[in-house]
C-alpha cells in the first residue's frame, strides 16, 4: 500500500509525501510526524509501558521531563524551532490508532565536526498492536525524514534479547556496530569491609591521565564520541579547565586507581550531578586481571554506597566477569547499529 503522511515544520504544514509500505490487515489506524505541541506525555507513557522492566532512575527521569516539557507553555513557544538542533526527542513519527498513540519513532539530532548524525529512539509499540509491521513503518519513516534532513549516518540501539526487532533493522541496512551492557551496582551494605592490602589503590594522580586517556578512548571510541559528548574527557583530565567546568555545571568527580606490581592498571572515575546517581566510567586494559578490576570497582562501590547505586556502561568483553563479581547487575546489553546517512550525489 502507499501511506500518505504531512510532513510538517515550525511554520506549520511542508509538503504531503507518499511512501509505499506493507502492513498487516488487522492493522488500524495511521502514521504521522509527531506533534510536539500535544504528543510528548503520551509518547512518555508509551514508552514507559514499553520498557518499564528495564528502565533505570535515569531513563524514568527523562520520561518525566517529557511530561514536564509537555506542559511547559514557555518550552513550547520555542522547542518547534530548534527540533533539528538540540539533542532531544522533538521529533519523529507515532502511530495513531482511535485517537490513541500506539506506536513512536523518535528521532534526535547530533552534530559532531561538522556532521549531522541521527539516532533513532524510543521505537515503541503497544503490546496490543504488535506484530502488525507498525514499528517498522515508523522507522522506515524516520530513516527517510533524517537523510531528508542531510543526516550523513543513522544509528539505533536495540536490546540484544531482542531477535525479531534485530532481524528488521538489519533488513532495513542497519549494521551492528559495537554491543555495550549497561551495568548497575545498587547500594546496599557490602561484604567486604576494607581493600585487598596486595592491591595499592590510590587517587588518580596526573601522571596517569595519559594511560587512562587511551583506555577510554578504546573503551568509547571514536565512532560513538558524538553520543559521548556530554561526557568530554577534558571533563576527566588533570587540568584547571576540568575544576573550572565542574564547578559551573555542578558535577563532582571522583576518580581512583589500581597499581599492580607499581604499575597502573586500572582507573574509575564516578561522577555526581545534583539529586542522580552516579555514574562510572571504566579505563583498563583490552584483558584486564580481573581480580584487580574487582577490587578497584568495589572500592568506588565503598566510596559511593550511600548516593543510590552506581552506574556503568562498558563494552561486552573480557571485563565482564570483573564487573559482575564486583556486585554488578546487568541491566540490559545493547547492540549499537548503524545504517548510511544521505547519500552523495
């Protein structure tokens, strides 16, 4: 069948488009381009719905502040005018069925040296309308609206105990790029009361930032730098820029060493910002000695017991078995793929 939708802009209507999609006969219902004048809490609530079992504090966080905008006439007046310029979900497609939002694309602009990227997020459809080809159309239409929009690459992220919706984005072109777990240490009393004295751990001292430099540079690399940019490393590095920049922002680093035979060999850096939990950011080597992984990570645990848990996202690898015996739950592990932007003419 060909789908008609509007696409529309900050000044109102554009131009109607036509794209040709296949979808199940149970299907009711129709797509269009996200209103952000009226969508965001249902869109929340989708979503929600959607990943409730395996949404953080962090992710609930920025449904409410979905909500929060949804209702703010002031963010309103001038969110339509910069929803290609601000890293937030202000645009996409949903899937309208009795008046109802049962499905959504959302897609967020970044700009990194000159490039636009997109990320396609919070592909979510009601339980009751799966199975339908809904999420698909949606992210067919958002894939189209991005490079519509000069995107040079496309990224998603999908759930790695999730084979069908896989199947589809690489059917659509999508690669896997690289898999990722997100990990959570909650705070609670630990076992251990003090370090292992065959370990010396230490405040990071400026002398390490070199090492610690290049192991988060392969631990995030480069393709995923315009994701990672709110956490510039320079925020991290021994410099009175980075006491500067934490200050003015209210974040509060804290960041520890390992040494093993008087050599480095480990360095967690936790970050606070105001009411959130903290989160850790790992630098160690490809094939770490994973008791000494273990131990560092416990002691970050220690120093943050009473501030609600930790956080860490890492590479799936050689570390897990570290980070988990340290007292770390997997949250879910995500595979990042990516599909080519607009092409050159």
């Amino acid at each position: 069948m060909s789908l008609f939708y509007t696409r529309f802009g900050a000044g109102g209507i554009i131009a109607p488009m036509a794209i040709t999609l296949t979808l199940s006969p149970a299907t009711t219902g129709q797509a269009r381009p996200l209103n952000i004048l009226r969508d965001l809490p249902a869109v929340a609530d989708l979503v929600e719905l959607c990943f409730e079992d395996s949404m953080d504090s962090s992710g609930r966080s920025h449904l409410n502040e979905m909500r929060r905008h949804g209702r703010d006439n002031v963010f309103l007046s001038w969110a339509p005018h910069v929803v290609d310029v601000i890293s937030l979900p202000l645009s996409g497609f949903v899937w309208e069925s009795d008046g109802k939002i049962v499905g959504n694309a959302s897609l967020i602009p970044f700009h990194r040296f000159g490039r636009r990227i997109y990320l396609i997020a919070n592909i979510a459809t009601h339980p009751n309308y799966r199975r339908r080809g809904i999420g698909r159309i949606l992210t067919e239409m958002a894939m189209e609206r991005a490079r519509e929009k000069g995107a040079s690459t496309l990224w998603l992220h999908v759930r790695a105990d999730n084979p069908g919706a896989i199947k589809i984005y690489q059917e659509l072109g999508f690669i896997e790029r690289m898999r990722r777990t997100e990990w959570y240490a909650p705070s609670r009393t630990l076992n251990r009361i003090g370090n292992d004295p065959a370990f010396n751990i230490r405040t990071r001292a400026s002398r390490d930032w070199p090492q610690q430099r290049t192991w988060l540079e392969r631990a995030y690399p480069d393709e995923m730098n315009w994701y990672h940019q709110q956490q510039s490393w320079s925020a991290l590095g021994p410099s009175l820029w980075r006491k500067i920049y934490c200050f003015l922002v209210d974040i509060d680093v804290s960041q520890y060493a390992i040494e093993t035979n008087n050599s480095l060999h480990s360095v967690v850096s936790c970050r606070t910002q105001g009411s959130r939990s903290p989160h850790a950011w790992l630098a160690c080597p490809s094939h770490p000695d994973e008791t000494a992984l273990t131990e560092l990570l416990f002691h970050a645990r220690r120093m943050f017991s009473n501030l609600g848990g930790l956080h860490l996202e890492y590479p799936v690898g050689p570390a897990d078995q570290a980070i988990q015996a340290a007292g770390f739950e997997t949250k879910r592990t995500l595979l990042w793929m990516q599909a080519p932007g607009q092409q050159p003419n």
